[in-house]
C-alpha cells in the first residue's frame, strides 16, 4: 500500500509537470488525472471489501462482457479511431480502453477455470487445449485492434497462470515457441510494426524519422543525469518529447529527477511483487493463488514494458506505466488489481475457525 501510494503520488508531481507544453492550462493533466485518481481509489476500495466468491459465480458473465467489448471496438462507428488503432469507446465524458476490462476479465476466468479443473490440468484437452483456446480468443481480438503490445502482455500473464497452476510443461514450451513465432511473423507482415523493430535496432540512424520518439527519450535520461534538471526544468516535454505524459513519462521522471528517482521507482514496483509474491504461500486455495498471481503479473510485466521501451532495451511500443502515466482506464484496471490483491491478503490473515478450539 505504501509502495503503490509513493508511485502515485510521483505519478501527480510529474503530470504536473509534464502539463507545460499545454500553454493555456498547465494543470490540466493533473487535474484530470486527480478526478480519476478518486474514482480509481473508490474502485479499490470497493473491491477490496467485495467477497470474491460471489464474483467467482459471475465470472462467466464477466468474460462474455468483455469479448463483446472487444468485438464491439474494432467495428468502424462504434469504436474510437486514434492513429489508425481502435481501442476505446466513447461514452460522451469518458473513454473505456476495453483492453483494460479485457485484462481483468482474463484473470479473473483462467483463475475459475483452472481452479475448477485443477485435477485434469496434466491431461491435453481440459488442461490444455481449452485454456489456450480462450486465452486465444482475447489475444485475437485485441490483435484486431490493433495493440501487439497489449497482445504480447496477456500472452504473457496467460502462460504464467497456467504455468503456476501445473500444466504439463511439454505442452506449454512448444506452444510458446510457436506463439513467439507467431507474433514474429505477424510483426513482419504488419509495415508499421516492422520499421518500429527496425528503427529500434538502429535508433541513431532513424533518430528524424522513426525512431525520433525514443532518440528525444534517451535524451531525456541524459540529460538528467545523476540528481536530474530539477522538478519542472526537464525541456523534453516542452514538445520535443511526444506522449511525455503518457507512454513515455519514465523519460520525464529520468529528466528532472534523475536516475536516484528512476532507480527507486523500479525498487517500489520490486518490492510490490515480492511482497506479492511472499504472501503467496498463504492462500487457502487455488482460486485466489491465481488470482493474486495473475494482477501481480499484470502490474509488474506492464511496467517492466513501459521502462524497457523508454530505456531502448524494447522496441517502441505505447503502453502505460502503472499508477504514474495519464489515462483514467488504466489507472482504474492498476487500483483495482490491488484491490484483489488486498482482498485475499485481508481474508488469508483470518484464522480459519472464528472459536479455536483445542484438539
């Protein structure tokens, strides 16, 4: 709590400071994102309370949502067309990234699906097949869009589930090889996904073109060097830097707060998952162990994402940083996933019997 209180707390210092390059309202993302900041704690709040096996029941109900969402977003007047990606509907004052409900829903039916079938998860078809099969469908979907990025994530976070939860790992590795292979090949037949990977390999040479977004980040974090150019003097933002306040804010964080901030901010999200990780050991069933598992994964894999493509070490690719970048969505999805997680640490603390009784 206290980690994820410290992150979004740095997250509103820094959107302060990214609102400069707005001219007429410099606070406006702060604003904003101070509004979603209240919805995102009552969010979590309210799940943090909520009892999960009620939500367990529903959980169908849950998935057959989201696959409508998604089927719904990729169709032209419907969904809302930014940069040649459909990835939002418009419902007047807000925009839903349905990928974000898409995410929660996939956690939510692969931890009752495996926990149901969790005698047969060694056999080919129940423990297998049809996992991947749904897995696939929201991998598909989100491809349509299109989001490789956020495609890749829930790939992820996927196999890791069924990973931990015991199946065969001789089904398992082939797949992901091939799944790799896969999304390598559809890389290279999609223009504007190749020349990312291209213009990544080479950043120097495609710095005016391509790669011009990261080249302008790389800048960012050597300009800051060790302290940083002090809270509000990073230049980056000032319309050198594009998405400074989204995709690429870690750059601003690099710029004015230099590498001690940066350093820390990659040790709170350290921290987060191994406390997450720890309390596994603890869960009652394996129901909430997945559960807990998949939203810690989801949180620690976006962000290692986010930084590794600010940083260079990925090719360019528009995600958030949990808790710090502007978007409402998202940060709704990331205080909500600790609300489950604060939900089943709240519940594994109990005693199991209200009256222990002596044996």
């Amino acid at each position: 709590m206290l980690c994820v209180a410290a992150l979004t707390f740095l997250g509103l210092v820094v959107l302060s400071s990214a609102g400069k390059s707005l001219g007429g309202n410099p606070y406006f993302y702060f604003q904003r994102q101070s509004l979603w900041l209240g919805i995102a704690f009552a969010a979590c709040l309210f799940t943090t309370f909520l009892n999960l096996e009620t939500v367990r029941k529903g959980t169908w109900y849950l998935v057959g949502i989201a696959l409508v969402l998604l089927v719904l977003v990729v169709i032209p007047g419907i969904g809302v067309s930014v940069n040649g990606a459909r990835r939002w509907l418009d419902f007047g004052m807000m925009r839903l990234q349905v990928s974000d409900v898409a995410k929660l829903a996939l956690i939510f039916g692969l931890a009752h699906y495996l926990a149901h079938n969790q005698r047969r998860l060694t056999t080919f078809w129940r423990g297998f097949i049809w996992p991947c099969a749904g897995l696939g469908v929201f991998c598909a979907l989100i491809m349509l869009e299109p989001d490789f990025g956020t495609t890749a994530l829930c790939g992820m976070v996927g196999f890791a589930m069924l990973f931990v939860a015991g199946v065969r790992m001789l089904y398992l590795i082939p797949t992901c090889l091939a799944g790799a292979g896969l999304f390598g090949v559809l890389v290279y037949f999609d223009p504007v996904r190749l020349r990312r990977v291209t213009s990544f390999l080479d950043i120097e040479a495609n710095k005016s073109d391509s790669a011009y977004q990261l080249w302008q980040g790389i800048l960012a974090f050597g300009a800051g060097g060790w302290d940083g150019v002090g809270l509000g003097n990073g230049r980056q933002q000032l319309s050198y830097l594009p998405e400074s306040h989204t995709d690429f804010v870690f750059a601003v964080i690099g710029e004015e707060l230099g590498f001690v901030t940066t350093g820390s901010l990659v040790l709170l999200f350290l921290i987060i998952f191994c406390c997450g990780v720890w309390s596994l050991r603890r869960a009652p069933d394996m129901y909430q162990f997945l559960l807990v598992s998949g939203a810690l994964w989801f949180l620690t894999f976006q962000a290692l994402i986010n930084m590794g493509v600010v940083t260079g070490l990925l090719p360019t690719k528009g995600m958030s940083l949990p808790f710090i970048s502007y978007g409402g969505s998202n940060l709704v999805l990331m205080f909500v996933l600790v609300g489950i997680i604060l939900n089943c640490f709240r519940s594994w603390s109990k005693p199991a019997l209200r009256r222990p009784r002596q044996l």
